[in-house]
C-alpha cells in the first residue's frame, strides 16, 4: 500500500454450491508495524548558501523517506548543535514532512568555510525509530574582503646605477575570498604619471615590481609609487599601499667649474686686469658644484700656474682668484692658470680647466732708444731730401701706449733735417757742403700716445763726408791770373840735388781727396830736373853747367 491508509486488500469471493453461487466481497486491513526506520536518500547531504545571505534565509532539505504510515511515520527532524542554523519542520499537502534550515547567525566564509552537520528523522513508532545523514553546509563566497596589503608604506632603496630588470619589491596582498573573488591583480594607481610608468614594471600577476629604466639621482631623488590591488569579483574590490623608491647617490658625476670674471673677452674664455692693479685685486669668482649629494658632492678647489695668483674662499663652494703680487703685463702679459676640482667620493672625479688671464696695459715704459747716440755720415753736396738715417725707439706698452711718435728739437735741428715721425726716418733739409760745416748734432725726441705721454731723446751725431769737389789751390809761387808763376835764379854750377825751389798747395777737401801729388809735366831737359811728389820740392838731377840757357818748367799739382 505504500503511503496509502488505510491498507486495504480488497477481493470477491464467489462461492458455488451446486445451482446456487455465493459472492462474498473481502476486504483485508493491513495495519503497519514500525519496522522502518526512516531514511534519507544519500548517506550524505550537502547544501550551498552564500556568506551574504541574511538572516532567515531558508535551505529546503530533501525529506527521508519512511515506509511506515500512519504513527509509526516519520514525524520530526533534529539537526546537530550548530550556532549558525535552527531546523524549521513543515508538512506537505501530500502529508510528507520537510525540514529547512533557517539562517539564524550571519555567515563568515573566511571564518568557517563549511558546517559539517548530522541531521536525524524520527518516527512515531514505540520505541521509534531514527534515520540519519550527514549534512555538509557550504559556505560559498561573497566578494566582502579587499585585497589586503602587509603594510600601507614600502620603502626601497636602490643604487641609480642599479641594472635594469633589478626586482626591487615582491608586493603581496591577500584576499580571504575564494575563487575569482580571492584573485588578486595588481597595477599602478592612476596618479602614476606615464614616465614613471616607464621606469618601473609592476608585474599584474605576481606583483614583482622591477626596474625597467634607467635612474638618476640627481635628475630624480625619490618616487612614490600608488600601487593597487584588486580582486576579480563581479564587483571588484581594491586596496592601495605606498611604495617610496629612493635613489641613492652613486659618484657618476664629476665637479663643474663656473668663472665669473670681473672683466672678460667676448668669448668669456679669458679674464682681464690691469697691470696696476694692487695686491689682493679681485680678477674672477669661480663656483664649483656637483650633482652628487653627500661626500660625492663635496668639492675642494685648487689653483696651478703661476705664483702672482692665488684662489681664496669666498662663500659656500665659491672662491676668489686673486694677485698675489704687483703685476707687469711687460714681463708676463698672461697667465695661464689650471683650476682642478675634486670631489670627495670613495672614487673621486675631477676635473681639470684651463683659464686665461690677460694683463691689461698701463702706459707704465718710457719709449727706449736702442742707442742713446748714433753716429751717422753723408757726403757732401747732396741732394735735398736725402736720407740720413733712423733712429728707433721701443715701447713694450701696447696700443696708444705704445705707439711712438718721433721730432727733432731745437730750431737748429729742424733747419738741418726733418724727421717722419711716424718711423723715426731723418732726411737732409738742404745740401751740405763739408767745407763749412763738418759735424751737426740732432736732438731726436720719442713719445708714446699714452695719456700723460711718455718720452725719451737721443742724439744723432751727423758728421759730413768729404767728396772731392775742390782742386788743389797753388800757394807757392803766389797765383795770379788763374795760375802760378814763379822766376827763380840757380847758380851756374849749382851740383845735382841743389835745391831749386819749392811749389807749395792746398786743398780744401780731407783725406785722400786733399793728399796732394806733385809732377812736372813739360819744359824739363832729360835729366836736369826732378820734383818730389808728395812735397812739390824741385831738385837739380845734375849740374849746371854755363852753357844752360833759361829753362821753362811747368808743375801739375
């Protein structure tokens, strides 16, 4: 019969006796025993319920079965000690009874993923009897937790020299969720600007963050890197943390130097100063820096070259380069120095600049003469305008100052001569004749175009050289009418070498040009006469005798 009730085994019976027949209809009650206990379909129950559901939230049961009727049927359901489910019994219009389970205490998946129960059905029998099963209640997840980080701050430091691919932080954030919800991805906040984007990877899946670009601490010191996780739930959650990336000084940079003169060239290669500028002058300011930091950007400075300078502190890392001594554009007119800047790393760098200083001119030198007499000649009868001789004077000063002027002082000088006063050339101011003037002397003046001028004077002794243009002058016998005549009486038997007389000249011009030579060129008997040449003495070659008539000589001087 099954569930039915009552049970009834319902049958006719037709009883024949001869012509007679006897229908008889039997109905049988079965009455049931309790000799089933009630049972569950499976040995084991497993049940779903979100950890989100609210309180009250029923989960249907399937119903154990019991072959029993009436009150040896199945009539309650107990389900084992548990905070978080009562049992809610009901019936069915078919009779059968259901039990839910009724949420009474809110659901924590991460606390306690499932609830492994024992859920009993109980006849009515005397004794009853009692099925059971076990019953596993899944906690299913709900996406209730963020991403959780370690720690809300990250500090890493780094080498900027540090290699590319370096793996600077291995980022963990945990999400209690299960499945998807519990997956955790990983990427920067959106305040990450793009070039910072470029210099670190932050990998989505495992969250290493590495170096992907190349640093530099003094371009950039630190980053602040936004970083989040975020869950893969229907509705994702997030959770952030902070990593600060500091990057540290490595020496990869050498010192600079910057000079700042007080006077300079167009190019700003060299500084200028006056050579009358005093000991302790100020020439130039020179900064040194580096863009290192620490003992790597600590800088000391010194100055090579010459001893007339020196480097002095000033302020910070400035000095001063100033004279150490009088200076004298003539005996130094630069100075080139070497500055050398040192940083103070565990590898120092340095480095090395040449500069220029150049000495500016003060018209400090008097023009110099190279002789402060010359001593000069020119023949007589020249021409107007005919060279005579120059004079230089040297000036170590530069420019106006050292630009020379040259004259000649004193009336006398300037009627005998003229001088171009630009290169010290002297000309003859008329023709000169040594007969009446043999020697002249001329004061020659130099002067700078300095302001005052400076000046210095020499002499040039001019002497006048003799040119033969005077002929021998007869003294004895006296001329007269353009020639001598002398009338002399000789003994009769005056003997060879008697003295007969003398002719006597001069000459006006000097040296070989008044070397006079004496000769007689006719009248002369072979042998009578013979003159000397050089003192114009005329003697007998032989003797008289009283048979010589007049005789007629004529002398050539």
């Amino acid at each position: 019969c099954q569930e039915q009730e009552p049970c009834l085994l319902v049958f006719d019976v037709v009883n024949f006796s001869r012509e007679k027949f006897l229908l008889i209809h039997v109905e049988i009650q079965v009455k049931d025993i309790n000799d089933n206990a009630p049972e569950f379909p499976q040995p084991e129950m497993a049940v779903e319920i979100s950890e989100s559901s609210p309180l009250g939230t029923r989960l249907p049961l399937e119903p154990a079965l019991d072959a029993d009727v009436g009150a040896n049927y199945l009539q309650l359901y107990h389900v084992s000690a548990n905070s978080y489910f009562e049992l809610e019994v009901q019936s069915r219009a078919d009779g059968v009874k259901c039990a839910h389970l009724v949420l009474v205490q809110q659901l924590d998946r991460e606390t306690e993923a499932e609830l492994n129960l024992e859920l009993s059905a109980q006849d009515g029998g005397r004794p009853p009897r009692t099925g059971r099963a076990k019953l596993q209640v899944r906690v299913l997840d709900a996406n209730d937790n963020r991403p959780a980080f370690e720690q809300s701050s990250f500090l890493v430091e780094l080498d900027e020299d540090a290699p590319l691919g370096s793996v600077l932080l291995q980022l963990e954030a945990v999400d209690p969720d299960q499945g998807l919800n519990g997956e955790v991805l990983y990427g920067f906040g959106p305040a990450v600007p793009a070039d910072v984007r470029r210099l670190f990877r932050l990998d989505a899946q495992s969250g290493r963050l590495t170096l992907e670009g190349p640093l530099d601490h003094e371009s950039r010191p630190s980053f602040e890197l936004d970083v989040e996780a975020q869950d893969l739930g229907a509705k994702p959650s997030r959770s952030g943390c902070k990593v600060t990336v500091r990057v540290l000084d490595i020496n990869d940079n050498a010192p600079e130097i910057s000079i700042t003169p007080a006077a300079s060239s167009s190019s700003g290669l060299a500084a200028y100063i006056t050579e009358a500028a005093a000991k302790g002058s100020f020439v130039a300011l020179v900064s040194t820096s580096d863009l290192d930091s620490g003992r790597n950007g600590r800088v000391s400075c010194t100055l090579y070259g010459h001893q007339d300078l020196e480097l002095r502190p000033a302020y910070g890392n400035c000095h001063m380069i100033v004279t150490a001594a009088a200076l004298d554009r003539e005996r130094e007119a630069e100075y080139n120095l070497t500055l050398v800047a040192e940083d103070q790393g565990p590898t120092p760098h340095k480095t090395i600049r040449l500069y220029t200083i150049r000495v500016g001119d003060e018209n400090d030198n008097a023009p110099s003469f190279s002789r402060s007499e010359y001593r000069v000649s020119l023949l007589e009868n020249n021409q107007p305008g005919a060279y005579i001789a120059t004079v230089l004077a040297r000036d170590p000063d530069l420019g106006h100052n050292g630009r020379l002027t040259y004259r000649l002082l004193e009336p006398a000088s300037g009627r005998l001569a003229t001088i171009d006063p630009a290169t010290g050339a002297i000309y003859a101011a008329r023709s000169f004749d040594r007969e009446s003037l043999r020697e002249a002397e001329l004061r020659v003046e130099a002067s700078d175009g300095g302001s005052p001028p400076l000046s210095s004077l020499a002499t040039v002794s001019l002497r006048i050289a003799d040119r033969n243009d005077n002929a021998p002058l007869v003294t004895q016998p006296l001329p007269g009418n353009g020639s001598a005549v002398d009338v002399i009486a000789l003994p009769g038997r005056a003997p060879a070498g008697y003295l007969a007389t003398r002719v006597r000249a001069r000459d006006a011009d000097q040296g070989l040009n008044a070397r006079l030579s004496y000769r007689i060129v006719s009248g002369e008997q072979a042998g009578l006469f013979t003159i000397r040449t050089d003192t114009g003495e005329i003697y007998l070659g032989r003797p008289l005798t009283s048979a010589t008539g007049p005789l007629r000589l004529i002398v050539a001087v």
